[in-house]
C-alpha cells in the first residue's frame, strides 16, 4: 500500500517515489583550471535539478588579492543576469593581531549585472589559494528570482585567513542555465571545480 500525502505519492510498495527529493548529490561536471581567463558551466544546468551545488577547490590566482568571483547566464550567451547581493566576512591574522567581522558593502550588488565577490584576496604565494562552496536554488524556475548563496575561505596575501559570505538572488524570469567563475583580474592559475545536482 502507498502512502499519500496531499495527492502526492510518497512512498509505494516500501519504495520512495522517484519525484520525492532526497538530497543526494549527484556529480555532473568537473573543471580543471590552468592558466584559464574562466572557468564555465555552460551546460547541464536544467529543470533535472532543484538545487545545483558548485565546489571549488585549492583556487590558485595568477594575480595578487583578485577576488575570486561568480556571474549566471539566463538564456542568452552572456554571463551578466541581474542580481541583488550582500557580502560579509571574518578574518584573522597568523599573528593573532588582528581579527574582524563586518559587512562589505564594496562586494554586494543591487540590480547590477556585473561579477559577484565570492571569495576575498587569495594570495598568490605558492601557498596561497581559496576554496568553497556555491549553491544555486531551482535555476530552471521562470516565476521565482534565484537564489545563491556561497561560503569560502582563503588565504591572504599578509598571512590571513579570511571567511567571505556571499548570497543573493538573480531577478530574473528567465531560467539560469549558465555559471562562470573568474578572478577579478588575471587568470585561475590552478584549482578544481565541481559541479553537482542535487535531488
């Protein structure tokens, strides 16, 4: 016997019903970056999932303190959707003389179209880097704004561990099928990018 609940199967014969999420993330691309201008996700991202994960890892700039950043396409062949952001961090030094949390204003967006800070000042010391998480809610909607949100973490060129927090939505109608990360200036000169869906 099944169980229903607001005329949606749940469970059939002992089994979840396939249209139920259950969280499990699924691989569906990954980048390696060297010397790359971008890193893009130019396909994939469709109505399959209702959220899309973006993990990065060991992001090595070819220029000092760039931020690392994120822009969505929706529909067209440019990365420029509308978004309205907020932007905080904390950071630490090696020494243990310095420490901050605050709001970054210069990193947030209202109604803009260009790039979205989402991990401050890597280094570029052989040491250095920045690595973290995006996510990307229901981009497939054409009803809803999209919402994102990413954390990181990375190192900074006088030694400090910076926590960048950055989300926002994209206001647009159209469905987001496109995610492109890059560094404000210069290239990605390492790092890894995943992409997952997420059921």
């Amino acid at each position: 016997m099944g169980v229903i609940s607001n005329g949606t199967t749940l469970l059939d014969a002992g089994a979840l019903d396939s249209g139920i999420a259950t969280g499990a993330m699924t691989l569906l691309s990954t980048v390696t970056a060297s010397s790359s201008a971008t890193v893009s996700f130019a396909s994939g991202i469709t109505s399959t999932y209702k959220e899309y994960i973006f993990k990065f890892y060991d992001v090595h700039p070819s220029a000092d303190a760039a931020d690392l950043t994120v822009n969505f396409r929706d529909g067209s062949s440019a990365y420029d959707a509308t978004k309205t952001s907020s932007f905080f961090w904390a950071y630490h030094d090696e020494a243990d003389s310095d420490t901050t949390l605050n709001y970054a204003s210069s990193n947030d967006l209202a109604q803009g179209t260009g790039v979205q800070p989402i991990s401050s000042n890597p280094g570029y010391d052989n040491d250095q880097a920045c690595s973290g998480t995006l996510h990307l809610f229901d981009p497939a909607s054409t009803t809803f704004v999209k919402h994102f949100m990413a954390v990181s973490n990375s190192t900074e060129p006088g030694n400090y561990s910076i926590n960048s927090y950055a989300s926002g939505y994209c206001n647009v109608t159209a469905a987001i099928d496109g995610v492109q990360f890059k560094f404000e200036s210069g290239n990605i000169d390492s790092g890894t990018f995943k992409m997952y869906g997420v059921k």
